[in-house]
C-alpha cells in the first residue's frame, strides 16, 4: 500500500512550508494538498514528480518511502526495509 500523503507532508514539514505556500509553486489549490495529505486523494505522476523537484529530491524518494510497511512483516525484515530506506534517501540525495 502506498501513502503519498504522509510523505508529502513529512517534507513539507520538514521544508517549514505551509500547505498554501507548496500549492502556489506547485500551481495547484492548498485543498488539494490537504486531501492528498489526508489521504482522500492520490497525486498524479505529473504532480509527484514536480513535488519532488520542489523539494530537491528525485522523485523514486517519494515512492520509496510512501511503500507502507503491514504488520505481517517480521519486525526484523521491518528493521531492515527502513534502513535501506535510509541509505537509498542518502544516497540520491548526494548524487
């Protein structure tokens, strides 16, 4: 299961921008920022990849880290999952 909202919002956050101020420069209403952040709607291709942009990462990031992790996983598959996470985020971040 994927959730783009949680993510999005997480560097937003992260970013110290409102969801007025991400909606004007992704050109789009601050009430669609707050339904996809809600989880009532699901972004476009076309508007992920300009949040990407608009928060310097590539947008294979937001994918990644929107893949939520069930409760069947074993806790030590979990552990692991994250940490890649991690280093996958690092690592696209300095190249």
């Amino acid at each position: 299961m994927m959730n783009f909202g949680k993510v999005i919002k997480k560097y937003r956050m992260d970013a110290n921008l409102s969801q007025v101020t991400l909606s004007k420069r992704l050109k789009v209403q601050s009430t669609y920022i707050s339904a996809i952040e809600n989880g009532k709607k699901e972004p476009s291709l076309n508007l992920l990849k300009k949040i990407a942009k608009a928060f310097h990462i590539r947008p294979e990031i937001l994918f990644w880290e929107a893949i939520e992790i069930t409760s069947k996983v074993k806790s030590e598959d979990r552990k692991t999952i994250e940490l890649a996470k991690v280093l996958l985020r690092h690592y696209l971040k300095s190249n």
